[in-house]
C-alpha cells in the first residue's frame, strides 16, 4: 500500500535568478504543488506516487524523470500529445517572497479526465492528497473531485490544500466559492495565513480554524504562518510550534515540504487518522514539518531544496 498518492498540477517553475549583462535569467525548477508534496514526502522515506499529466516535451519528460529520480512512483502520470506542459514564472522580492504569472491555457494538468485517474492508485493509498490549483478548469476539476470522493470511499484519508494562485481564476470570488467547495470531504486541511482570511474572513488563527472546524467539520487543521511556524486545530485541542530562524533564499516549495514532512511522518508512526495522533505526536510532527519547511527557503528552488531524511534527522538533532 502507498503511504501517499497527490494528485493535480506538476509544472516548470521558472524562478528568476539574476541578471546576466541586464538580461534577466531564469532557472527552470520542477514544480506544482502536488507533486512537490509527493516529492518531498519521497525524500523523507513515504512510498508516494502522482497522478497528473504533462505534455509531450522537453519539460515533461524532465518532470517525469525528476518525480522518478525522487522515488515518485509515476504509474499514474500521463502525456498528452497535444498539449503544452504548464510554466509558471516565480518572481522574488528582496526578502525571497513570490509573485506569480502563469502560461497554462489549455496545458497538459488542466486535461486530466476523471476516466484517466488510476482506480488502482486511489484503493491502495493512506493517504489522497491535492491542491485548488487543479480546481481552476476542466476537466482536471472533474477528475480531482471523482479521486477525492473515489479514494475517501475506499478508505483513505483525504488532505487538502487551499493554495490560491490569484493569476488562473477569473475572480477572486469564483476562486473562493471553488476553494470551499471540497472542505466538507476533507480529513487534514493545509492553510496558510495568506489564505485562511480568504475563507474565513479573519486572520486570527483561533478564530478562523474554529471557524473551518465548526462549518465543515474538518478533523485537522494546519495553519502555516511562514517565519513563525504553524498553528494546528484537533476538535477543541489547539497548539502552535515556533519556526526556526534561517537565511531565506527562496520560499517556494515552503508549506509543500512542511505538508509532506507532516503526512510522511504520520505514516511512519503508523498513524492514517488525526485522532491516531497522540497529543505529544500531533506537536512533534508540526515541529519536524516546520523544520524541513525552513531548510528548504534556505535554498533555491522547490524540488531541488527539500531535505532528505538523514538531513532532517541530523538538523532535528541540533534544535
């Protein structure tokens, strides 16, 4: 059985890097949240696999060869001969923050169809996760709803994450009615601090995560907060884990790693639910996410600056 199966958007992050005799340069990273919390779940030691599709080129067979140099079982993972692979250029301010714009119409992730998901995938799995990105168009709407409802029916646990990309919606508020169209089947929801006003209208961690509990009934709630680590929410049971202090280079990637570091210890400890969890579980696994969330905005890149397993052990030993 898979510790992990993602589901959704893989695509290019062209990261800006400087400039070369006034001429911007970009590198061209392995990106789309899905896969990046599939990958960075793989380094950590889960058996995970992606579901989504690239296309027929250059960047999709880089992808597919990244997912499988990570140990990213790719069974599930589809080329489409008639359709780009999407490329998103990821802008940085000073301090390694993102801006986003995207060339992604009628690219390869948005073409998944609901009959191209492996069943197989979906019934042998701890765990389904995906992201709102895929939610943008169809049919790859389609296709991630039937492997979230499909998966939860055969016993998984569905995880999700609300990461608003402002640049593919057409407003925010089809944004936000699509975002919250899936909470009511979600067991372990991801959020940021960017996002939780967007669906709750507050900021207040306290208030907003009840918020979610009490409407949808989600069992775990995450709340990342960038430098300052994480608030989590279990029924009543609440908690927060400090970050820890590094020199960001690049933030991308950032609550992925912590959202694979946290599934993937979950299935080593054995545990599929939240209330598996015991208390002191619960706070040791959000600081051990919030540990490889920080290692990786310490290095450029996504993909290419998650920490593998001896590396997160060795730095768990220093904090």
């Amino acid at each position: 059985m898979k510790d992990i199966v993602t589901i959704g958007e893989i695509l290019i992050d062209l990261t800006y890097s400087g400039r070369e005799n006034g001429i911007p340069v970009y590198k061209a990273n392995p990106g789309g949240a899905p896969a990046n919390v599939a990958v960075a779940a793989a380094r950590l030691g889960a058996d995970t696999a992606f579901i989504g599709k690239v296309g027929a080129d250059y960047y999709g067979d880089f992808l597919r060869k990244t997912m499988q140099d990570n140990g990213v079982d790719v069974a599930g993972m589809l080329t489409d001969t008639g359709a780009g692979t999407t490329l998103a250029v990821v802008s940085l301010s000073d301090s390694g923050e993102r801006s986003f714009s995207f060339y992604r119409k009628n690219c390869a992730d948005t073409l998944l169809d609901s009959s191209e998901v492996s069943l197989d995938l979906l019934g042998d799995t701890k765990f389904l996760h995906f992201g709102s990105v895929s939610l943008t168009d169809e049919p790859s709407r389609s296709a991630t709803l039937f492997a979230a409802q499909k998966a939860k029916e055969l016993g998984a646990t569905v995880t999700y994450d609300p990461n608003y990309r402002e640049a593919l919606w057409n407003s925010e508020a089809e944004a936000v009615e699509q975002m919250k169209s899936v909470l009511g089947m979600v067991d372990i929801l991801k959020i940021s601090d960017e996002e939780l006003p967007l669906l709750t209208g507050t900021s207040d961690a306290e208030a907003g995560t009840k918020l979610l509990l009490d409407t949808y009934g989600i069992p775990l709630i995450l709340l990342t907060l960038g430098a300052d680590g994480a608030f989590y929410r279990r029924g009543d049971e609440t908690g927060r884990e400090k970050g820890f202090a590094v020199k960001v280079a690049d933030t991308n990637g950032a609550g992925d790693t912590f959202f694979g570091a946290f599934l993937s210890r979950m299935a080593a400890l054995g545990c599929q639910k939240p209330a598996d969890l015991s208390a002191e579980q619960l706070a040791q696994t959000v600081r051990i996410a919030n540990l490889a969330a920080s290692l990786t905005t310490s290095r450029h890149g996504a993909i290419p600056a998650m920490p593998d397993l001896a590396e997160l052990t060795e730095k768990s030993k220093e904090v």
